[in-house]
C-alpha cells in the first residue's frame, strides 16, 4: 500500500477554513484521524490523501486548493531536506539532491530533469493512479519553494507547466508563481534556461552539505507543527495577496479574538506584527528578483496600496530603495557553469 508522511498535509485545517469549509468533517469523511496531523512523520494511505484535497476544491469551490496550500509552505517547513538543499553548490546540485532525496518531500512523487535546445525540464511528477490535480499542483508547487528557497530567490522558473486544463482560479496560480503557466502540456513541473543551473546557492558549504546529506539518510527530523504562529503565518500567506492580513482577520481566521491571538502569540516568543513583517520581507526580496516584476505590482502582494507606503517601510527594512535593492541584486556577477550529474538526460539535437 502507498503510504504518505502527514508532513504532506501541513496547513490543510488553516487554508480548508480559510476557503469557509470544515477540514475536520473532512478529514473524518476520507478516513483520516484529525490527530494523525500532530505527527508530521505519521504514515497515511496516500489514496485517502489524495482524496481529501480532490474533495476539499471540490467542496470549496476553489480548484487552486492545492496552490493554496503551496502558498503556506516556506522552505524550512519542507523539513531535514532544507538542509542540504541550501548547501549544495548551486540549482543544478539542488535538483538533483531533489531527485536522490524525493521522498523526503513526498513519498509518491520524482523529478526527471531533460535539456533540449539549451532549455532545462524539470518535471516534478505524481505517480499514478494518485496524480490528480490537487496533488500535482501541490507538489510543483513544493518544487518551487524548494529552489526558490534554496536560491535564496535567486531562481525562477522561466514557465511552470500542468498537465491539467486551465483552472478557474488562474489568479492564485499566478500570484504563487509569478511566471507564465502552460496548461494542457505534457509534463508538471518548469522550464528554465541551462545556464541556471549554474546559479550559486549564497549559503553554499561543501562540509554542511555532505553533513546534512548524512543526517537525510540517518534520521528523519519532526517537522514543527500545531503551534498559533504557524497557524496565523498560513494566515497571513493567505490574506495577504487580498490586502486582508490585519490582525482582526488573521484572528477570525483562527477561530480567535484578536486579544487572545496576541496573548497566545506572546506566550509562544512572538508578536503578529513581528510575523507579518517577517513574511512580507522573506517576500517582497523574492518579487524583487523576480524579472520584470513591477513595483507596484510588488506592493500590493505585500498589502501595501500606496506605493509611497511601500518604499517607505522598504527604506526602513532594508536601508535604500526598492530599485536600488533591485539594481544591486542584478548586478553582474561570476556564476560558475552548471555542474552536470548523474539523472540530468542531455537531449540536444545534434549533439554527440
């Protein structure tokens, strides 16, 4: 039986109430014990899994369900794997500690990397009978947090790609990914140009990575799960795009008041306005590396209205101004060349 790490479910209760349905009655409904969600390493039937998110955007009306949930998810809820991924060289290293290490992520899911004509295919695929659309959009968008992550927002795609038929709600696909989407293609995942591949990770270590690579294949570290700041960060990744993420809306989104979420909150080491800004700059520096990202575009994905607002916390957050950012972060830089593995098929026609 294919089984699945409850870690796969992370954030479903938040963004199921977020989207006005009831994720416990669900969960119940498909045969999956509320509980089993406090044990991020907890083995489910993956049949079940898949089931619930095909449910859930059925019963929410909302076929983005699992963009949603990718949307909750930064690079270190992914887990040990983040570890690695962050010390390898660069985003050709990265793909393929992804591809060696893929059920660390999910367990029914891999990566097949092809190049044809300079261009990367990275496809992050489902295994059959469980890749339904939820689970495939999920996990392609697992995919991009990860080197997004990695890179330190230094990688993006340069098209994302499903299988599946345009959805109704394009808008949130588009907000998650910012990057022209092909749908009705012949794979899930990206595409990107070669030389990305060779894209420097800035918290590269040779020694760190082969350590983390040891800890991955030892030992599975828990994920933290359950606690009122991961809950009311989900929130805020879900309110935000709709300049909705006060603190009213985040705790009605949690079932609180927003005196008992600021209680909570401090008794746990945090304040909302300490996790709202942390958020809005972990990303407005990935929209900002982003090509041809418009600032005001920018703002607004950071819930800010007036631009003049914007640049203002900008200042004080980073000490110069959004373009200056930009212009120093484009600046020319030394990237190495790719750095050809194991797993990555040449397909150049005419090449020997």
């Amino acid at each position: 039986m294919h089984q699945i790490r409850a870690i796969s479910l992370y954030s479903y209760l938040d963004v199921a109430r977020f989207l006005g349905i009831d994720g416990l009655q669900l969960l119940t409904r498909v045969g999956i014990a509320p509980e089993q969600l406090n044990d991020p390493d907890a083995r489910l039937p993956a049949e079940p899994v898949v089931r619930l998110l095909e449910e859930s955007a059925r019963e929410s009306r909302c076929d983005s369900f699992g963009i949603r949930m990718a949307q909750c998810r930064t690079f270190s809820s992914l887990g040990p794997i983040s570890l690695l991924l962050e010390r390898v060289a660069n985003i050709g290293e990265a793909l393929q500690a992804l591809q060696n290490n893929a059920r660390a992520l999910s367990d029914l899911f891999h990566i097949t990397v092809s190049v044809t004509s300079r261009t990367v295919s990275a496809a992050f695929e489902v295994v059959p009978p469980f890749n339904r659309e939820q689970a495939s959009a999920l996990t392609v968008g697992l995919g991009c947090v990860a080197l997004s992550g990695a890179s330190g927002g230094r990688w993006h795609p340069q098209s994302v790609h499903f299988t599946q038929r345009p959805p109704k709600d394009r808008r949130s696909y588009e907000t998650f990914f910012r990057a022209p989407l092909v749908f009705d293609s012949n794979f899930n995942g990206f595409s990107f140009h070669e030389s990305d591949l060779g894209i420097a990770l800035p918290l590269a270590d040779a020694a760190m990575a082969q350590n983390a690579a040891k800890l991955l294949s030892g030992i599975d570290l828990p994920a933290l799960l359950g606690s009122v700041a991961d809950h009311a960060r989900h929130s805020i990744a879900l309110l935000l795009p709709e300049g909705r993420a006060s603190v009213k809306n985040v705790a009605d989104n949690l079932d609180l008041g927003p005196r008992a979420l600021q209680r909570r909150l401090k008794s746990e080491g945090h304040s909302f306005e300490a996790l709202l800004n942390d958020y809005r700059r972990s990303l407005v520096q990935r929209l900002l590396r982003t090509p041809q990202e418009r600032l005001a575009d920018t703002a607004l994905a950071i819930g800010y209205s007036d631009q003049t607002a914007f640049t203002r916390w900008f200042r004080t957050e980073f000490r110069m101004s959004p373009t200056a950012w930009q212009k120093a972060e484009r600046a020319p830089s030394q990237i190495p060349p790719p750095v050809w593995k194991v797993g990555i098929d040449r397909q150049r026609s005419g090449e020997r």
